[in-house]
C-alpha cells in the first residue's frame, strides 16, 4: 500500500549535487547537500554501532518512464530499491530502506521480514506520518534524522548489537541519490 507526502512545493535532486529552480523549495535542497548527506551517513553508521541490522536511504527524483508507463507505485519502486540496494542481504532478515520520490512527494519505509515479530505494522506507518509532518514543515534533514532515531531504537530492540559479535558492515551507509528523470541532450 503507497504512502503519498503531499510536500508543500515539488523538490529537485540530481546525482552530486541539488538544481534549484523556481519551483524547487530552498529548504529541501538542504537535505541533498554533501554535507547534509555526509551528516546522515554519519547518522547511520552511529545507528549501526546500537544494532545488527543495516538502514539505507534512497533519495529519487521521479519514477522511471517504464514504472511510469505501467502506472506501477511508489511502494513498487521502494520495494525494487530494496531489492536493488540490496537491503535484504543481512543475516538476519533485518535491513530497513526509507525511500523518498521527491516529484511524486512519497514516503515509504521498507522493512525486512525479520521485524514481523517485532513491531507492528502501524509502528511503519506512525514513522512514516511523522517524516511526512516534518517535512510539510520544511523540516527535512532534522525530521529524517529524528526517524532514524526512531528507527535505529526499535532496530536495537529487535536486534541489539551483541559485544561479542564483529559487525560486518554488508552495506554502504552513504544515502543513495537517483535521477530517473529524462536527460535532454
């Protein structure tokens, strides 16, 4: 099931670096900056050190023409990053995918099948409305941090970081920035 973020204004994002434009809000651009994205790798690889499982964050711009074309959703899209990142790939079925379609204004969350024991489906939700809250208020990089926190506490609950257990970092923890939006020549 799609959870649509009605932003207020439409976002822009590219492959290294954010393009305003008039009908890009100023505010969004700050979560696509290099130091706003080195702040949420940070944020990650800290959240890693408190659990065993591993986030990824996915950043696109718009669905791509052939997900377009079929009128696929952006839980479709989310659910093919996952696969695609390679968030399924943890030992114990137990990496989570936040994944933002900027034009569309979509969040979706993606968690692995090893927290089906562990935390209700309406906890996803609930995590989900409360990005979407910060972000209609231009809150964008302290509203995703503060849902990593979330995250990251229900992640160590679930699956606590064990002493004794050498953590392989399967998964790089840098966010992941697509542009799937045609290219004009």
């Amino acid at each position: 099931m799609p959870i649509s973020n009605p932003f207020r204004k439409p976002l822009a994002a590219v492959q290294d670096s954010p393009v305003a434009d008039s009908a890009t809000d100023p505010a969004a651009l700050e979560l696509l900056t290099a130091s706003a994205l080195q702040q949420l790798t940070d944020h990650i690889t800290q959240s890693e050190t408190r659990h065993t499982g591993d986030i990824r964050i996915c950043i696109e711009h718009t669905l791509p023409e052939s997900y377009q074309q079929r009128q696929a959703t952006p839980r479709e899209r989310a659910v093919m990053q996952f696969a695609k990142l390679r968030v399924w790939d943890t030992e114990h079925n137990n990496g989570i995918l936040i994944y933002i379609l900027l034009d569309l204004h979509a969040i979706e969350i993606v968690a692995d099948r090893g927290y089906n024991h562990c935390v209700p489906q309406n906890v996803w939700q609930e995590l989900t409305d409360s990005l979407r809250s910060r972000f209609q208020q231009h809150d964008y990089l302290e509203g995703l941090t503060h849902v990593l926190d979330r995250i990251t506490d229900l992640m160590a609950q679930c699956y606590p970081a064990d002493a004794n257990h050498v953590r392989v970092e399967n998964l790089p923890n840098a966010p992941v920035i697509l542009d799937s939006r045609p290219h004009q020549h």
